[in-house]
C-alpha cells in the first residue's frame, strides 16, 4: 500500500488523552486492550464482547452502548470531542470513512483500520524501557508481524536488564566522569562485554558488579583507590 503521507516514528506520551474507538468486533477489542493500558479509552458499539465487559468492570475502560449507524454528524461529534485519536473499527467501511472525516474536521488524528489515517500502530517488542516498533506503512501488516518474530529471538528478554544496567551506570558516570566522549566509551565497552550478557541471566545484581569494574578501570579509579 503507497500513501504520500510522511510518517516518522514517534513515542508518544498518552496520559490524559482520551481514545474513542468505534465497534467493538475482534478489531475493537485489540485496540482497547492496547490502548486501555496506556490512557482513558472509550468503545462505542450496539453489544460488547466478554472481555470487553471484563475490561469495563475492571474500570479500564468505558463502553458507550449506541447504534453508531443511526448517529448523526453532530452526535459523533459530541463523542469525540475532546479525543485525542479516534479509531473507526466498525465492519462498515462506509461508516468508518465518515466518523474520519468527522475527526478530522475536528482536526483530532484517525487511526483507520481498513486505510492509511494519521496514525499507524506498528507491531512492538517491548523489554522494559526498550522499545522497538515494526511498520511496513499498511503494506504488509504480515511482514511486520514475521519482523518483529525475528528480532524478537535477538532481543532477548536481558536487553532489558541491561537497559537498566545503562541507565543505573550513565547516572553514576555523570558524577564521576566529566568528560561526554568518556561516558560513550565506557558505556558502549559495558554493552559489548559478554561477561555482563551472560551475568544477566543469572541475576542483575551480577552482571551491574561487573559493569561496575568495567567503569572502575576504564575511569582509572581502581589504580586511585
């Protein structure tokens, strides 16, 4: 699929924004299991799925019971306002080309499941504060799933912890090493040790010690000490 749209990934901070999705079919459940875990979200639909029901009991998220075809313009409007992504994912594409065309008079970003909108979800691997997002622009949603499967069995669930590992050292080298050029060096040299890799299965605590030493004798510290 080609768009002349210019898409650049972006991570977005999605609290306190409101989500208004539009049916509540196997498309409309995906999308409200994704985005209820992040922000307010909000299903209009005539009838809800199970763990639809399961959701809103548990207060993640809320459901408009509404026969979206027989809305008008204005009554679409007053439930989107104040969105900041709406998701037309009704079986009626006819319908789902109306409610973009509200939201965008609105000026509020579309994500359309049958067409290119404002906002493509890609597929993610998420290991704790790494995350990394897969998109083919609507071409091949199958690619970018068969993507994110083979980085997946690279990205191990350590990339995590040593995530972690960076973030922990980056702050200490701060205080300890003045020098920019340094701090890289002395971060890139812990990432590329297999001694730490290999610690981090066992524990974080491990493989943190050894990153320690590393920036102990590329600092010069220990030969202080």
């Amino acid at each position: 699929m080609t768009t002349d749209k210019n898409f650049i990934p972006l991570m977005i901070d999605l609290s306190n924004r409101k989500i208004v999705i539009f049916g509540a079919g196997s498309v409309g459940e995906r999308k409200a299991l994704l985005f209820s875990t992040y922000t307010d979200t909000a299903v209009v639909s005539t009838s809800f799925t199970p763990r639809m029901r399961e959701l809103e009991d548990k207060g993640y998220i809320k459901l408009i019971s509404s026969n979206i075809n027989s809305l008008s313009d204005s009554e679409i409007t007053g439930l989107i306002l104040g969105s900041f992504m709406v998701i037309p994912a009704t079986n009626n594409k006819q319908l789902n080309d109306r409610i973009t065309e509200i939201a965008n008079k609105k000026n509020i970003f579309v994500n359309q499941v049958d067409d290119i909108g404002d906002v493509i979800v890609p597929s993610v691997i998420k290991r704790g504060d790494l995350t990394i997002g897969i998109s083919t622009l609507g071409s091949s949603p199958a690619l970018s799933k068969f993507t994110r499967e083979n980085i997946e069995q690279v990205i191990t669930p350590q990339y995590s912890e040593m995530s972690k590992i960076q973030n922990d050292i980056r702050a200490y080298l701060k205080e300890v090493v003045p020098d920019q050029e340094k701090r890289k060096e002395i971060l890139w040299k812990i990432m590329e040790d297999d001694s730490v890799w290999i610690a981090l299965s066992d524990s974080y605590e491990k493989a943190y010690n050894i990153a320690f030493n590393i920036v102990e004798e590329q600092s010069g510290r220990s030969k202080k000490d």
